[in-house]
C-alpha cells in the first residue's frame, strides 16, 4: 500500500473512531441546571467590592456529576442575581446586564431549547427573590418556583420534537441572613422568610409534579465572608448530597 494510501486509511479510522465517540456522548443522558450565584460559584470580596468565581468543576453541579460517575451529560446555565420570575429593574450581578433577563421565567425556554433533548432539569432558584424591593415571601416564591416547572413540564419550548419533557428537580438554596451581609438592605428581612419557606416551596412544587430536595438542610449558612455565597467546601457537600437524590430519581 502506497504512502498516500496509508494515510488516507488512518484518517477514515480516526474520523470513524471520532464520531463513535462522539455519536456515544451524546446518548449520555442530559442533565441541565438552572441557578443564580450560588449555581456559578460567585466569590465576592468585600473589601475590595471585586467579583469572581471559584474553578468551574469546583461548583457543585460538577462536584454532583462526578459523584454520579460521568454518566450524564452536563449543562449549567448559571447567573448571579437571577430571580424565579421577576424583571430586576437595576443590573445586580457583575455588571450591566438588561433587567429583563435576569428573569428565570423569561430565560428558561431559550435555555431549554439550546440544550436539548434534556432529561432532568435542576433549578435552584428562589434567593433573588429575598431581594426587599421585590417584597416577595414564601407564597410568591414558591409560585415563582411552580412557574418555571410548569414551563419545564409543558415542553411548548420543544413542540416541534419528539423529545420527551424532562423530570424536574427543585432544590431548596440556603438560608440567607439579610441582615447580617455588606449588601445593606438589599435582602433585609430575609432570614425569617427562609427559616419558614421550606414547607410552603415542597408542597407547591410536589403538587406541580417536580421532586424536591432540600439544600439548605446540606450547607446551612452560606460561609463565604458575604453570608450570602456558598464557600468550595459547601459546593462540594451540596454536589454530593445532590447527586444522592438524582441517582434515586432515575434509578425509578
């Protein structure tokens, strides 16, 4: 065989070997997950007022998908500030970013469509929402929370395919000390409202169809120096724990 031949039969190999490999990727189940600062890995220094963020596979959904062993396909659709479903009327996150979009609810579908087929979809959301300007409880939250399983479950984001709606999980984020953190008041009141919103959350969202699990039971109090942010090692115990609910979940 001439030289030419030769490497034109390698390259047809390695092209083969490369789309099995490729072909075998994407038969790995979808999980895709939805969350604000605490998803991302948000790192916030009060002194200095900078933004930044831990390692990427040092934040919890990565922390949960190696716990699960690689078998899933991952997608994490992060940003800070982001509320279930209302507009911010100022950009609250690392910049200026449009109000609008820091709605969950607007979001969800584009972000829905771009990752698909999905098979679970994890939202953890609901902090933002403590924001005192909002004037938001328990009730409105959990609502918040209804709304974005009811877009997930419908799949009108996906009609025109033959792809299953996913299975929704929500998990409950951390109790949040308003008062306590160097944001002012921007989340005054908020420990009260997350000392009692667990019930209220569960029951509404088991009763849209979504499973439930409770993170702030994993960490506690975020223990970045904000009071507000998860530190690495409680990525790492909520990533773990996670994992333990979603094995149970589709082992059913």
């Amino acid at each position: 065989m001439s030289v030419s031949l030769r490497f034109k039969a390698t390259a047809i190999a390695v092209t083969a070997f490369l789309s099995c490999s490729v072909v075998a990727a994407q038969q790995k189940p979808t999980i895709f997950v939805y969350g604000d600062s605490n998803t991302f890995g948000w790192v916030y220094e009060p002194k200095t007022q900078i933004v930044s963020r831990l390692p990427v596979d040092e934040t919890w959904p990565y922390f949960m998908n190696r716990e699960l062993g690689n078998k899933y396909h991952l997608e994490v659709d992060a940003l800070g500030g982001r509320t279930t479903d209302v507009d911010e009327p100022e950009s609250p996150g690392s910049g200026k970013i449009p109000g609008e979009t820091y709605n969950g609810l607007t979001t969800l579908p584009a972000a829905l469509s771009a990752n698909m087929p999905v098979d679970l979809v994890i939202v953890m959301l609901g902090s933002n929402d403590l924001k005192a300007g909002h004037h938001r409880g328990p009730k409105e939250i959990a609502q918040g929370l209804v709304n974005l399983t009811n877009c997930i479950k419908s799949g009108e984001w996906q009609r025109r395919t033959a792809y299953k709606p996913p299975r929704v999980l929500i998990v409950l984020p951390p109790e949040l000390d308003g008062d306590n953190t160097p944001y002012g008041d921007f989340f005054a009141g908020a420990l009260a409202k997350t000392k009692a919103w667990g019930p209220v959350i569960e029951k509404a969202v088991r009763t849209a169809g979504a499973e439930y699990f409770d993170g702030g039971a994993v960490v506690g109090m975020p223990d970045q120096p904000d009071k507000v942010h998860l530190s690495a090692h409680e990525h790492e115990l909520l990533g773990k724990a996670v994992a333990g609910k979603v094995r149970e979940m589709m082992a059913r």
